[in-house]
C-alpha cells in the first residue's frame, strides 16, 4: 500500500502533547498533520484540570531555580529515571512555558502547593495555568473540542475555574453570589443558548486546549477526527509514516522528517493493565475519557522493536462511580481527589482500619491503596466513612452536598448500592461489611485526633498541601472533623487514574527508543505514550500536562534541526 499524501510531520493524538508538537513544528515551518480516534479533539487534557509544572519558569516573582528543583525532586523521586531525560525536561520546560506565552496565550502562575510540602525546597509558585477561553474562537471547531466532565460543571451545565470550583465544592464566603454569576453568565448568553447546551466558556484544561488550538489552527496544522492509528510504516528501519483507518477505510500517510506518538497511555485496555500493573484495578474506574486511551501508540511502537519504561504504574487517582442523569443503567465516573481529605471523614480498608493520610495528593493516595491491596488484600475499592456534618458542606464524588442534593433527592437504586446511610457506626458497618469492632476504634480515634489537631498516624493535616483542602473553620486542624453526627454515610472509593506512567522509553530529544537503547529513526513520543520523566513520581499539580507539553516541543525542535540540515540543540540547552 503506497501513501496517498506526505506531510513533515505527523501527529497521533490531539491532547496537549500533540498540540503543542503540531505548533512548535508548523512555527518552525514545518507541514504538519494531527490524526485523532475519537470524534472529537483535546484528549484526556481537555478533560483535565489544565495545570502545567513548570519549575523556574519566570513567569512570576520566584526565586525558584534549576538547583532547588533538583533538590526537592532528589528527596521525592523514590524510583529509577533517565537522568539526561530529566535533565532535559528541567532545562527545556521554561522555553516551552515561554513560547506558549510569547504565542499570545494567557500563561500564569497559579498558587498550588508542590505535593511534598515536607521535602526541601518545596513551593507553591511552580504549577502554571491559563485564563478561560471563549469557546467560539475556535469557529467551526467549537463544538468538535471534547467537552468537560460533569465534575468539572455544575448541574452538568455550567463550567467551573478553579477558583469556582473550590469556592462552591467547600461552601466559603461568597459561593452563593459565585454561583449567581455562573447562572446569570450562561443563561444571558443568547446566541450559544441557540447553538448548543454547552457552555462557551472554556475552563481548565478545556481552555488549554482551546487556547492551544486557537494557535495550531492559525499555523495551518490540518486536524483530522475519527482516524485511528492502525501501526506505523517503515523502510530500511526507519519510521516513515503511519497506516490508519477511517470509518474502515485504510490508508498510508507519509512522513518526511517523523512521526510523533501522542496517544496517550493504555488505561482503558485491561489486557495491558493485567500485563503491566502488579494490582490491575479495571479499566472502567479510570477517570479518563471512556475507552479511549487503550494503547494503541504503545502496541504500534512495539511492533517496530521499541523498548518501554515504568509500565507498572499509573497517575492514580481515587473515584467513585453513580448512575448517569436520566440514564440509570450506565454509570460515570467522578474523582474524590479531594474529597477524601475533607473534615469529618476517615477513609478505611475493607478491615476497617486506615492506610494513608487521606488528605494527601491523589496519587500517593492511590499508590496507599495499591500497596494497603498488595499486604492485605483488603483494599481496591476501600471505605469513604463521614457523616452528617460532611454530607451538609462536602461532596462525595457524585454524592453533593445536602443543601443541593439532600437524602430525599438521592435515588432509591442508589442506596445501599453508591451510598450507604446508618444511624450508627455499628449499623453502617454491617452495610459494607467491614469489622463493626475495628471501624468503631478507628471513627474513636480520628474523633480524638480532631479534639487535639494531632494525627499521630498519619499526620493529616500537618502540612500546606493537606491544609488548602480542607475547612478554615474547622479548628485546631483543618483536615479533622469529628465523626460524630449521625446518620452516618459511607461510600467506596475506587483504585482510578487520571492516565498511565509508563509507555514507550524515549530519550531526551523525544526520540523514541529500541531494546539497546537505540534511537529509532522517525519516531518520537510524549506525554503518556511516553515514560514519564520523573518515573513513579508525581511531584505536583501538572506534573502530567507539564512533561507532555515540554516533550512535544522538545520532538518538534529536534524533527525541524534535522529537517533544516541545522545540529539538534543538545539535550541540556533550550532552543530558542
């Protein structure tokens, strides 16, 4: 089968990884080609929360240097890494972060705590975010981006910023006028309202992408939907192009200068998730978007002899699962990232007992609970246990708060099957379960550690990270609450993950390598398709976005030196 057109460059997948190679490679002059499998565009960033870490990125007052990040990342990164591939993602992560900017597009910082707020030279000046975006900027294209989850909108409908979210998920000062606003913004929003129910105000990771787009579209970059990589093409063992299909239609296109792999990681293909994760969990508890990311960059590239790295592990994250409006037999997912951490709670095994500060970041969350199922058998799923005080302020994944969804509203199918409700400790643990005698020592002693702000255990609430989620109210601790008012309510909390850690093993220039460590001519990879710079770690907000990001502006620099006869820059200097 012969190639019915060439580009420079192709792309395989939209997210952020795959717009920002496309962008970087059209403004270096460069043909370029994005092929996506889904209908619509964005991938599991739009989905996302949006957030990019970027240390030393002097977009803000910051002392922050290269020096510092490497000592808190030395205190934090337990694992193995490719040290030059580190070295490279710290160096080039600014002059990506600077080139998104110096294309017009409104990068900042955002005030989020790195997730070792213990380490050294740990900071909250790190993780970089952009303003929202107008959705029909994008034209024609405006409603082929992938929409938010539920969970980032309220009712479904309207589109949370960050500063929204955490107004209304805990109740502070003025979330009933933020709410006001959002309501009043959307409805008086006349011609879209003609349009379509969704939203025209683009947030998180939605406006990354957005913003993102808005770019590669001006730059001429052809995006094409509902195409599927099929494998790769080859020719004297170099990479010259991808097979794909197309609603059954297989074809070649040809590559010039390379192929760059941005497909994501394999989460939804519980096949490679048995092979790879020592506990597997199911692909349907995964909180990206439902079967899409199933592996196929990563099962092309091992067809043509590439080697993988830290496989065994994903960016987890808790979720929970409930019935979808009006659609009772199917369910969808909601993460309890921060959920699990809030006053008033205590997470539990199926023994009763608890494995982890519930109030750290999601991914240590979830590495607690593979670790809690590894010795004990007893985790994946374990126990959100709170009560009345928690059910009145707080959501539970898909459960909210009693003033917007109160115990009568809650669906009779969802009792005692999503959400379980006892008038006792006792009682609720014979719902699920779980050992009446030891969920009662444990309820007793979080309810002692919040009488004094101390847990002895697992120290909740000791530091800045556990603090931003919890309730300034709330005295002596913010993350500890009593558990004292009855009914009580628990509600399983699932092994998800926001992608996985693991893929394809590539070098520091994005290239994609063989079993030697060999660079295989044409071939490049980021974000999830690729092995993360920073192994099992996930250092703080963004940690995902910020290497998929760099590493796609890394491929596309290296794709264009060699395409323009000019020496690649060196692994450990920016391009300008």
């Amino acid at each position: 089968m012969s190639a019915s057109e060439t580009f420079d460059v192709v792309v395989v997948g939209s997210g952020a990884a795959g717009a920002v190679a496309a962008l970087r490679a059209a403004e270096r002059g460069l043909s370029v080609l994005v092929v996506e499998k889904a209908h619509k565009f964005g991938g599991t960033s739009a989905t996302s929360g949006g957030v990019l870490w970027v240390p030393d990125n002097k977009l803000g007052p910051s002392d922050d240097n290269r020096e510092k990040t490497l000592s808190y990342l030395g205190s934090v990164m337990t694992g193995p890494v490719q040290r030059d591939r580190l070295d490279a993602y710290l160096d080039h992560a600014p002059a990506m972060a600077r080139f998104i900017k110096d294309q017009g597009i409104p990068l900042g910082v955002a005030a989020w705590p790195d997730y070792y707020q213990g380490a050294p030279d740990a900071r909250a000046d790190r993780s970089l975010i952009v303003d929202t975006f107008d959705g029909p900027q994008l034209g024609r294209f405006f409603p082929l981006m992938r929409e938010q989850y539920n969970r980032f909108k309220v009712f479904g409908r309207y589109s949370m910023d960050v500063m929204e979210f955490f107004s209304l998920s805990t109740r502070a000062k003025g979330w009933v006028m933020t709410f006001i606003k959002m309501f009043w913004r959307y409805w008086t929003d006349f011609d879209t309202r003609r349009l379509t129910a969704r939203d025209r105000r683009f947030t998180m990771g939605a406006a990354l992408m957005g913003w993102l787009y808005k770019k590669v579209f001006e730059r001429g970059v052809q995006l094409r939907l509902d195409t599927k990589l099929d494998e790769l093409v080859t020719a004297g063992g170099r990479v010259t192009g991808v097979r794909v299909s197309h609603f059954g239609r297989v074809y070649e296109i040809a590559a010039r200068h390379g192929v760059v792999l941005c497909a994501g990681g394999f989460e939804w293909n519980q096949e490679l998730r048995e092979r790879y994760f020592p506990v597997p969990g199911l692909a349907r508890h995964s909180s990206t978007p439902e079967d899409a990311n199933r592996g196929e960059g990563l099962l092309a590239g091992l067809k043509v002899g590439a080697a993988t790295e830290h496989t065994d592990a994903g960016w987890w994250i808790p979720t929970m699962h409930v019935p979808m409006p009006k659609a009772s037999n199917f369910e969808e997912i909601h993460q309890a990232a921060f959920d699990v951490g809030r006053p008033h709670s205590v997470a539990v095994n199926r023994l009763g007992l608890r494995f982890v500060d519930e109030a750290t970041g999601y991914d240590d969350f979830g590495k607690a609970m593979v670790a809690d199922q590894l010795r004990t058998g007893a985790n994946t799923p374990c126990w959100l246990v709170f009560d009345a005080s928690f059910r009145e302020k707080f959501t539970a994944g898909g459960i909210l708060p009693t003033i917007l969804m109160p115990d009568r509203r809650i669906p009779p199918d969802w009792w005692d099957h999503y959400i379980f409700r006892a008038d006792s400790i006792e009682a609720l643990a014979a719902k699920i379960h779980v050992p009446a005698a030891a969920l009662k020592t444990t309820v007793g002693n979080m309810n002692e550690y919040a009488r004094t702000g101390i847990d002895p255990e697992f120290g909740r609430g000791s530091n800045a990270y556990d603090q931003m989620f919890g309730d300034a109210n709330v005295k002596p601790n913010p993350c500890l609450g009593a558990i004292d008012r009855a009914p009580f309510y628990a509600v399983p909390i699932n092994l998800g993950d926001l992608g996985t850690k693991g893929g394809l093993k590539a070098d520091a220039h994005a290239r994609v390598l063989d079993t030697q460590d060999r660079p295989i001519p044409g071939l490049y990879a980021a974000g999830n398709n690729a092995g993360s710079p920073f192994g099992n770690c996930y250092p703080g907000a963004g940690g995902t976005i910020g290497p998929a990001m760099t590493f796609g502006y890394v491929a596309a620099n290296h794709i264009a030196a060699c395409a323009q006869g000019q020496d690649p820059v060196p692994a450990g200097k920016a391009a300008a």
